[in-house]
C-alpha cells in the first residue's frame, strides 16, 4: 500500500510555529524498516492538541488520502485526505517537518469528539479493517520512536511516587487486597511491585480482548492518589505491534488501552516458556496515548517469542 503525499504549500516551512487544526509531514529521515519486515513511510499527521505536560510534545491524528478506505471514526478533511480520530497518539514537535493545510475549526472539532467515542467495529475481514491494522502499526512505529525522549523530560516517576507515599509497600498489598479479594496473587519471594505485576484479576474484572489477528495481553494497572494515601487496582489490556529480535536482545511494544492518570511508567517482565523471568532492561509508556515499549537484552530471540509479557502500569 502506497502513501502519497499532497502537494506542499510553498509558504509554509518546519519553522512556522505549531498549532491545533495544522497538518504536517514527519521527517523523512524518520522512515525505516519495522515489525512484519515492512518499510514505514512517514504518514501526514492532524495536530489535534500541545501538551502542556512534556515540553516538544505534540498530540496527533493520523491522516490518509484515499477516502474510499475511510469508515466510522474517520473525518474527511479537504482535498481527498481524512483524518483518523480513531488512531491518535503522541509526537514530538521535532519531528514534523513541512506544513500542507490547516483545517476549519468545525472539522477539528468533530475530530476531537470523535477520538474520545466508541468506534463502531468493522467487519473483520474487509478491506477498511485490513488499512486500519496497518495504520495503527504505522502511528505505533513512530510514536514510540518519540516516547523515548519524550518520557525522559517528566518529572519524578509515579513509580517513585508511590515508593514515596508508602514507606512500607506491604500498605499498598492491605489496601489492594481489601478493595479487591479476588485476586489470585503469585506465590514466592517477590518485590511489591513484582507481586503486583504478576496479580492475575478473576475472569470478571478481566477485559476481554477484541476479536482479530492482533496479539494481546493483560496489564495490571495501578492508580495512585498520594494526597488520599490511596491506591486503585485494576485490569486492562494492550495490544502489541512491536514483538520481534532487536540489537542483542528482544524488543515489545504495542498500546495500552483506555485512559491513564497525568503521569505513568511500566514494569515489564518477560515470562519464559522455562519458567525464568527476565526484567526490561528499558521499558517506557506515554501517559496521553499508552504507547509503550520494553527492551529485554541478551535473550534468545525464539525463547522470547514464546514468552509471555507481563506488565503493571503504575500511574498519577
């Protein structure tokens, strides 16, 4: 599938200040080969929103140029290009480089109201389905190049956070096991945070992944409320377009579903089909949009795949 760019306006340049309502190209020095051995070409980009938590950081709809694959959640915007309110995520403003258009303010504003509704499900086999697969895999390879960076200007982790507020983390297991008595917690020697990793949710708490070829897996969320000395523990789920060999080690990534707090970090583990457990030497997620990365090094690549991810979120 080719992606083509409309032509640029010659009055517009990467220095023009950026705001709401603009679409962009991304740098083509961004573009590079990826999951499922495919090359990624910079997609066009609708800024939808500047976040105000992380300086450099843009919040961004993925935009194509062939209305005949648009569906529900999709905007058209001008000139035979749409906007995909169902494929958002976060940039850095480093990374745009030319500006094409910019929308009316009514069309940003369907957009907005559209990324935060239900979108109605394709059927599984359709054509419209098989483009938004791919387009989700190509907002992922980009955003989580910029996740990095971006992670790296917050202020103290909310991990940190929560080690702060409960000087005896066996608090966070009593508030926990109060709140939800279902739980099945693993056995053995672990950390808090490993305990709560490793937490498996009863089969009603737990939400069910979306039927499709797309690989799955559950996360463990926790919500911390320092000013409360508070905790909430709950279920969620992440879908993964990153699961390959990478450098001398093996790389996940993918997005978590449904909304976190203002900050948030992940513990990511990998599960071995022998029984050992590996730490991410390297595991970040971007708060606004869930996407999310985990470098495990110096693993072999086949016993990775074969693995199982485990990941608690820990957000505030």
């Amino acid at each position: 599938m080719t992606r083509h760019l409309m032509p640029q306006d010659e009055r517009a340049r990467s220095e023009e200040r950026c705001r709401e309502g603009q679409v962009w190209t991304l740098r083509e020095s961004l573009a590079g080969w990826g999951p499922g051995k495919l090359y990624y070409q910079p997609p066009l980009v609708l800024v939808i929103g500047l976040e105000t938590g992380v300086g450099g950081a843009v919040r961004v709809a993925q935009v194509y140029d062939d209305p005949r694959l648009m569906g529900p959640g999709d905007v058209l915007i001008g000139d035979g290009l749409f906007a995909e309110a169902w494929n958002t995520y976060t940039l850095r403003t480093s990374d745009l480089e030319r500006l094409i258009r910019v929308v009316p303010e009514n069309i940003l504003s369907e957009v907005l109201q559209l990324e935060s509704a239900e979108v109605e499900p394709l059927e599984e086999h359709s054509p419209t389905a098989a483009f938004r697969r791919l387009e989700i895999r190509v907002g992922a390879y980009f955003s989580i190049q910029a996740v990095a960076e971006l992670m790296g200007r917050l202020d103290p982790s909310p991990t940190r956070l929560l080690l702060d507020t409960f000087p005896e983390p066996e608090r966070i297991l009593q508030q926990v096991r109060r709140k939800k008595p279902g739980i099945a917690w693993p056995e053995g020697e672990l950390s808090t945070l490993k305990r709560l990793a490793f937490a498996r949710f009863p089969a009603d708490e737990a939400p069910l992944a979306a039927s499709g070829s797309q690989k799955t897996v559950p996360v463990n969320i926790l919500e911390i409320f320092p000013l409360e000395y508070g905790v909430n523990f709950r279920a969620s789920i992440a879908t993964i377009s990153v699961w390959r060999e990478h450098a001398s080690g093996f790389l996940a990534g993918g997005r978590i579903l449904g909304a976190l707090l203002g900050e948030a970090d992940v513990l990511a583990c990998l599960e071995l089909p022998d029984g050992s457990v590996l730490d991410a030497e390297e595991s970040l997620v971007s708060p606004r949009d869930g996407y999310f990365r985990a470098f495990f090094p110096d693993v072999d690549p086949e016993m990775a795949r074969n693995g199982r991810l485990v990941l608690l979120v820990c957000t505030a």
